[in-house]
C-alpha cells in the first residue's frame, strides 16, 4: 500500500509536468485552432535559455524570471512571423510548419548546445517527506504547478486582456467587431503557451536531464492529457495530464516494461478517442448542415 | 473541425478533365516519352546515383499512398513510417526466415498493410483532424519500440540483414538498375491504379466525403466504409514501397523508422502537391535529396536546412509544388485550345 501511494505521489509529479506542457497545447488550439507540434521543442529551448543563465552565475529564481519573459516574447513572435502566413492556408501547411519548427529548434539546440547529456540544477532540495511517501522535489514541481495554474485561471478571469482573449478564442469576428485585436490576442496566446512550456521544461529538466531530445516522450504524453481533459478545456488539460502521470507510473511499475512506454501513450490516447472522444471536460462540437 | 475539414477542401480537386482528341493524344506522347526517358535514365547514371533514383521512386509510391488518404480523403496521418516499416519487415521476414524469393513477397506486404490499415482505420473513423494527426503521431513515436520489443521476429535492435537480389543472367544488367527499373514498374503500376481509383467512382466518393462529409452521407455514401477503405488502399501503397525498400536497401533495423521517417512522408506529400498524382514524385526527391542538400550547406545543423526549406516550401506554395503549377498550367492550356479553336473557325468557312 505504502509503495502504491508513493508510486502515486511520483506520478502525479510527472503528471503535473504532462498537465502545464498539455495546458500550453490547449492554449494554442484554443486561440488559433492548431496542434502546436514543436511545443515540446519550444519548451526545450526555453530551458537551455535557463540553463545558459544559471551557468552564468545567476540565481534559479532570477534565471526562472528572465527565461519565462523571453519565451512569452519568442512564442508571441513565432505566431506573428511565422503562424500568421498559415492561419487560413489548409491545415496540412500549419501542421507542415509546427514540425518544420519542431525541426529547426531541435537542431539548433544541438548545434548550439551539443547533443550530450546536461546536469540540469533543481531549485528544490531532494528529500522525503512523510514517511517517504513524496519527495520534496516531487512537491515542489506540483506546487508550481498548481501556483501557475491559480495565476492562469485568474488572469483570464479577472483581468480585461483575459477576458479579450476568451473573446478572440471563441468568436474571433465578433470580437474584431467590438474592438478587440484579434491578432495581438492569439499572440499572446502564443507567448503564455510558450512561458508555460518552458515552466514545464524547467521544472522536468532535474529529473529528465538536458539534452535536445528531452521533451520527445513529454510532449505525446502531454497530447494524451490534452485529449483525455478534452482538447478545448484548460481545466481539462490539467486533469487529463494528471491522470496520464499517474497512469503511466502505475502501468510502469507494475504491468508492462518500461521499453513499451510510448506504446502505453499510444494505446492511451487510442482508447481516449474510441470511448470519450471530447474528452473529460471537453464539448461536444456541434455542427450545423 | 468543420473549419479544418473545410481548410483541406480548399485545395484544387484532382479529378481530371479529358479535353479534346489532340490534348489526349499529346497527352499519351508525353507519357510515352517520360516513361522512356526513365527507362533509359539508368544507363546514362553511376551506380550509386541509380541507386539514389531507386530510393526517389520507392519514396514516390509511399508519399503516393499518404496522397490517397490526405489530400483524396482528407484524414491526416503522421504515421504512415510505421505501415512502412511493417511492409519492410514482413518482406525482410519472409526472405530471411522462409526464404521466399524477392518479388514474391511485394503482394504479402501490401495484404498485410492493407489489412493493418482497415484495422486502424475503423477507430480512426471517429477522429477528424488533428486528433487524427496526434494518433498517427503516437503511432510513428511507438513504432521502433515495438520493433525492438518483438525481437524473436524483428532480430531486435540488431535488425535483419538481407541478400540483395540477383538480376537475370542473360541481360547483363547491373544489381543498381535492376533494381531501378522494378522499382520503376511498381512506381508506374501504382500511379496507373492511383489514377484509375481516383478518377472513378471510388475517388469521387472520396473527394466528396472529404469536402463535404454530411452531403457526401445524405447522398448515400457509405462514409465508413470508404474512409476505411482509403485507410486500407493508402497503407497498401506504403507498404508496398516499404517491403521494396528493405529489398533495395538489403537490411532493416528499427531506428530506420523513426517519427522522423514518418514526418518525411507528410513533408514530401505537402510540398509536392497532396491532392496531386504527380506531386508523389516531386516528394519522392525532396526526401532523397532536401537532407543531402541540407548536410551540403551546413554539418552542424542539416535539420535546421531542412526544417527552413519546408516553411518556405508552405509560405510560397500551401499546396504544394504540383498543386501549385497545375492550375497554371490547366489555365494556359485551355487559352491555346480556345484560340486554336477560333483560328480554325475564322478559317473553315
């Protein structure tokens, strides 16, 4: 039982990780109504902008701060310079572009910062907690986690660029009829996907360690958590991830080899789409003929 | 979903028009003369360059099958690596256990694709779009693990190692072109099926269910069954081209398949026209040669190249370079027929 629940505990740490990177996806199919493929690689650059800034002498939480505004600042322009070209072209040509940039980054981040394995320092100290049941570091990555999610959930609430940008998701003519601008709202969404991907990228990057195919594995479970929360829900992306952790660590340990993990994902997201296809929290997509 | 579906709509429709006699005749010369040039190709080339044309043609029928199911039926699949590394291993399986000879084991792959196919197919018949997309993603990513875990077939990361065929002692050919030119049969073979299936009242099933699936239904096609069967007929092609490659390439291990194999195909198949025939071919070179051509311009970062070709490839051209050209040309064509046509008018009274 006690292995059980600490098998649990890990898995819900993993499982928050799988939440923010699903919750970056959920933003960016909610503003532009794409499958942002190089989410994961983004997120992986980000952290070596972190990385570069913790080797320079800076501290974590600075290094943290600084990584956070240039990746809202690299994603907002992405979707300026390079999504836009694409938004009313056929879909293939904007899933041809995310994998193009799941590409481009990936062979940068090698070309920059080699292909060899990087310690990647973690801010919380690791020890256990309650009888062993958790980690401090397991903690510490739910808690921000959650912290991230409290601060998401109120800037769309209360805030009138929140608000604006619910607005350009859900009726994007509409909203260019009261004056919002449409554009600038899914750049930023754009820029909070890419800050959330890189919060994501950071807080696994101890655990995983660096290097630029770090995020392979993450992101497929991340579309899982996506799927299973129901792509259109932000809430939903952070259930779906959560469960997904704690699925995989169970399946891990105690069923199949762990050399079958992304089968695991794959029968998952399978068994997702045949038995709940919105999704947990998602809704039905209702269609006019 | 309905703007996606809508999104895939908007490319041109493939479905070709017979104009007049003389365009058909001119039509059938220039075919004629294509496929002769290619016949003749191989013995102007070297070896490894044949070689090279052999692979452009093997990657040709595969991108030929995703076109079947993207641009015709407008499911996306980011896993089409894995149907083709099925028919690659149930050719190298079948020649290296039980022997069978090279040629024989083209139809067992393509049966066994198609039925993995339709069995893939029927869940995918409740996603549209992207989710499609992330489920062949899945799949492309679960790909070589699921080589590497049924070893006691697959040989495990070790991968089988296959003799290469034999040509015919009397014609003197070298193994390269022999090669070449089976590849360039079952190249022919599938695009004159392809042509055949989309032209006919399958296609047009396809095209309409693609366009305009509630119509397409209410007008009394069966839309399960023929996206099923799109599934069935495009992994056909793929696995065909799968099984041909671990012939030509003598060996087949699990890392060969990678997602990157799979990412490929979509790239090839968008950027040579996705509802588009002849685009296949133009994919077929752009997967041969783009990585070549970016390992040229720079060691460091050659996907980097190839990852900026794309874009640029989808900024200047969504659909694709076949797709692009086409209606283009369709245009000029029917300008010199029409004042051919008047010419001939002012002249007959």
């Amino acid at each position: 039982m006690h292995e059980l629940l600490q098998q649990v505990f890990s898995g819900l740490a993993a499982g928050s990780i799988y939440a923010s990177v699903a919750l970056a996806l959920v933003m960016i199919y909610r503003s532009t109504d794409l499958v942002n493929f190089a989410q994961g690689e983004m997120a992986m650059f980000s952290t070596y902008i972190a990385w570069t800034l913790v080797n320079a002498g800076l501290p974590f939480w600075a290094a943290f701060a600084i990584t956070l505004i240039v990746s809202f600042a690299g994603g907002m322009l992405i979707e300026r310079v390079l999504i836009r070209p694409v938004e009313n072209a056929p879909v293939l040509a904007a899933v041809v572009v995310t994998i193009g940039l799941l590409l481009i980054f990936n062979s940068v981040a090698g070309w920059i910062y080699s292909y060899t394995v990087q310690d990647f320092p973690s801010p919380f100290p690791d020890r256990p907690l309650f009888h062993a049941l958790i980690t401090t570091r397991d903690l510490g990555v739910i808690a921000v986690t959650l912290i991230m999610l409290v601060l998401l959930f109120l800037f769309f609430r209360f805030t009138s660029t929140g608000l604006a940008m619910r607005a350009a998701a859900q009726n994007p003519a509409s909203a260019r009829l009261c004056g919002i601008r449409v554009g600038r709202m899914f750049a930023i969404g754009w820029g909070l996907a890419a800050a959330i991907g890189a919060t994501a990228g950071i807080m696994v990057a101890p655990v995983l360690f660096l290097d630029p195919n770090m995020m392979g594995g993450v992101l497929l479970y991340a579309f899982a958590g996506a799927l299973l929360g129901g792509i259109t829900s932000p809430v939903g992306a952070v259930v779906g991830g959560l469960i997904v952790g704690v699925t995989e660590n169970l399946v891990g340990t105690y069923l199949i080899a762990s050399q079958l993990k992304l089968t695991v994902a794959l029968a998952l997201i399978i068994l997702v789409l045949v038995f709940k296809p919105n999704g947990l929290f998602g809704t039905a997509i209702v269609r006019r003929v | 979903m309905e703007k996606n579906s809508a999104a895939i709509a908007r490319t041109p429709v493939g479905i070709e028009r017979h104009g007049t006699t003389a365009a058909g005749t001119w039509r059938w010369a220039a075919t004629l003369l294509a496929i002769a040039i290619a016949v003749a190709l191989p013995f102007t080339l070297r070896n490894y360059h044949v070689f090279e044309l052999t692979l452009v043609m093997i990657y040709a029928i595969a991108v030929l099958g995703l076109n079947i199911l993207t641009g015709y039926n407008g499911q996306i699949s980011l896993g089409h690596g894995g149907f083709f590394a099925a028919g690659a291993y149930t050719a190298a399986i079948l020649m290296h256990r039980y022997g069978v000879p090279y040629w024989a084991t083209l139809p067992p792959a393509g049966l066994i694709c198609f039925v993995l196919g339709v069995l893939f197919g029927l869940p995918a018949l409740r996603f549209e779009g992207p989710y499609l997309a992330l489920v062949t993603l899945a799949m492309a990513l679960a790909t070589p693990q699921l080589l590497k875990y049924f070893d006691t077939w697959t040989g495990g990361q070790q991968g089988i190692n296959l003799v290469k065929p034999v040509p015919p002692a009397g014609l003197g050919l070298s193994q390269d072109r022999w090669l070449y030119l089976i590849a360039l049969l079952a190249l022919l073979i599938a695009i004159r099926v392809a042509t055949n299936m989309l032209n006919g009242r399958t296609g047009r099933a396809w095209v309409a269910i693609r366009d305009q699936p509630i119509a397409a239904a209410a007008m009394g096609i069966d839309t399960a069954r023929y996206k099923t069967l799109a599934f069935g007929t495009s992994t056909l092609f793929t696995g065909v081209a799968g099984a041909l490659s671990a012939i030509a390439i003598g060996y087949v291990s699990p890392e060969s398949y990678s997602l990157f194999l799979s990412v490929s195909f979509l790239v090839g198949s968008a950027v040579g026209g996705i509802s588009t025939i002849g685009g296949a071919i133009v994919g077929g070179f752009f997967i041969q040669f783009v990585p070549n051509f970016a390992n040229d311009i720079s060691d460091a970062a050659p996907w980097a190249i190839y990852g900026l070709a794309m874009l640029l490839c989808m900024y200047t051209m969504p659909h694709g370079v076949v797709g692009s050209v086409k209606p283009w040309l369709t245009r000029l064509a029917q300008r010199t027929a029409k004042r051919r046509s008047q010419n001939d008018g002012g002249r007959s009274p």
